[in-house]
C-alpha cells in the first residue's frame, strides 16, 4: 500500500514540473517579445544628364512662358557622383522670356541631400529682369543634340583621360552656352569644380558633337 501511494506521490510531481515547464506566461512572453525594427533603406539619387534635364525643364518653362528660351545650362556638383559620366544630381536652367521681358531659373534635382533643392523639377528665386545681354545669349533648344555623356567621351579623347588617370575621383562640371562666333550651343566638359577652379576644360559642339578646343 505504501509503495502505491509513493508511485501516486511521484506522478503528481511530475505532472506539476511538466505544468510549470509548459505554462501559458512564458509562451506569451516569447511570442509578444517585438522583433527589431527594419532600418529604412537609404534612397539612391535620381541622375540625369544635360539633355535629361534639359527636357524635364524646359517643359516647366514653357508653363512659365510659351515663348521661353534657353540661354545657359550647367550642372551642380555634389557628393553623389563625380559626373564623370556625363551625369548629375542637379542640373540648373536659365531661360529668357521675350514677351514678359523676363529671365526666369529652373532646376531639375534628383538629389537626395538635405541641402539640396527639392527632388523634381522646380522654379528658384523670382524672375530677372529682360535686357539685350540676355536676349544675346538664347540660342534654340532643338540645337542641343549632343548630351553630356558623349561631350565627356570626346572631352576624354583630346586631353581629359590624362587628367582623369591621375585622380580617378576628378570631378567633372558641364556648362552650355551659346558659341556667338559659330551661333550654336557648346558644351564646355570642366575639369573641376567650377569653371574658375578647373584643370583643364574641353569645349564640344552640343550640335554635331565637333571637337572644339581643349585647354586649362
């Protein structure tokens, strides 16, 4: 009899470890503990090259003024890229209206920089005023057939690979400008970060993509 009510005595301490093991608090504990929040993805900017942004742009301008025509086109150096590729993050447009005899500046962003201007396409400051300066710089947006990337390649061929060989991180600008002598626009492909702090500089025909002239 004794030894039956040991064997009893034994199961139900069993039952009792089984029970505490298996219990509902600690299941719940495991399956509400929260699992770590998915670090959100950083952003890659939007690149254009000059004939991109040029389009975006001028589509805005025409908004601002039917009769609105290009007189300069440059790119923004930031951190994103070197624009050796022909790209960048930023590109900034001046258009000049005859009919308001006003200037107006338009920017095409895909950067993703704190500091820089909005992502898209967008106006910056008020409009400037109309003069002969102006007017003599506008030259016809369907003259611009050659984009920067192919401007860069020729850039590259005359001089720059030198450049580029020696600081693979070379930064490249892009200014287009109307070459008053030939009446068409000109890629100018600098080698720096401005056209006053530059290394070198190759000047491209945005027309036929003629090799102009190339120095410091």
């Amino acid at each position: 009899m004794n030894l039956r009510r040991l064997v009893f005595a034994i199961c139900l301490v069993v039952v009792a470890i089984l029970t505490v093991g298996c219990s509902p608090t600690e299941n719940k504990s495991a399956s509400e503990t929260p699992a770590p929040a998915a670090q959100p993805k950083k952003k890659a900017p939007a690149l254009y090259t000059g004939q991109q942004a040029f389009n975006q742009m001028a589509g805005l301008a025409f908004k601002w003024s039917p009769d609105a025509q290009p007189a300069r086109l440059e790119s923004v150096l930031t951190s994103e890229t070197t624009g050796q590729d022909g790209k960048s993050a930023t590109w900034r447009g001046y258009f000049v209206s005859p009919s308001r005899r006003a200037t107006k500046t338009f920017v095409c962003s895909g950067s993703r920089l704190p500091d820089s201007p909005p992502y898209g396409v967008s106006t910056e400051g008020t409009e400037g005023s109309y003069n002969n300066a102006s007017a003599s710089l506008v030259f016809m947006g369907l003259m611009l057939k050659i984009d920067t990337d192919q401007a860069f390649a020729t850039a590259q061929q005359h001089g720059g690979d030198a450049l580029v060989k020696k600081d693979p991180q070379q930064p490249i600008t892009y200014v287009l400008l109307k070459d008053r002598k030939q009446n068409v626009p000109v890629w100018y492909v600098i080698y720096g970060t401005s056209e006053k702090d530059r290394k070198g500089i190759g000047v491209i025909n945005a027309t036929t993509g003629a090799f102009i002239s190339a120095g410091k």
